[in-house]
C-alpha cells in the first residue's frame, strides 16, 4: 500500500497518531489520529501493513457515524493543495470502487460514492 510520509498526516490531523500496540512503530500496527474542529471531530485509524483503516465521526462528542475495515486500500493522498481544502483521500485496491474522501479543514466531513455513477 502507498502511503503519505508519517509527517504528512501528522500535519493534516495537527498531531502525533496513538498506537495500539507500543513496540509497534511507524507503518506497523493500528495507528489513530483525532482531530477536533469545533463541536465536530473525527478519529482516524490506520493498519498500513494491513492495508485497512478505520473512521469515526462525532458531533457534541457523541459518535453519529462510524465505518470501520475499509479494505483492502491501495493508497492515500493528502490533498492539501487548495488554500481552502485539507483532506486525505483513501483509495481502493480495486479501481472500480470509489474512493473515500476525509475533509479536515476547514471542516470535517465525509464522502464516499459507495456505487460509481450510472450503477445501480
């Protein structure tokens, strides 16, 4: 799986990701980064070795949406480029699913066309 620079996520969540295991370091092993802005937050968990992750949004600190082993991922993108856009883009083994978007400025907020368009 291609991933961002430690460093790049660091910056897109504005901090150091927990890890599950700690002799697990850095693309081994369950990786979480949490991030607030305003009354909304987003956690983001990440198994690099194992291609999969994990995302949960909360308003209020109340969880109103989790979707959990995303896999099996190909890669991830920060998308920063845009002066009025953060995210992180996680993209599928399988070209023909559509990929995951996590907005983190200058709101939080997630979108995921589960079927391309014209499907059913």
């Amino acid at each position: 799986m291609k991933i961002p620079e430690l460093a790049d996520l660091i910056w897109l969540f504005e901090g150091e990701p927990e890890r599950q295991h700690d002799d697990l370091h850095w693309p081994i092993g369950l990786h979480s980064f949490h991030l607030d802005r305003g009354a909304t937050s987003v956690l983001f968990s990440i198994d690099p070795a194992a291609g999969e992750a994990y995302i949960s949004l909360y308003a209020n600190e109340k969880e109103i949406a989790h979707v959990s082993r995303l896999r099996p991922l190909g890669r991830l993108s920060v998308d920063g480029h845009q002066p009025d856009y953060e995210g992180l883009t996680l993209w599928f083994r399988d070209a023909s699913e559509e990929p995951v978007r996590l907005q983190t400025k200058p709101s939080i907020r997630l979108a995921w066309d589960v079927n391309g368009l014209g499907e059913w």
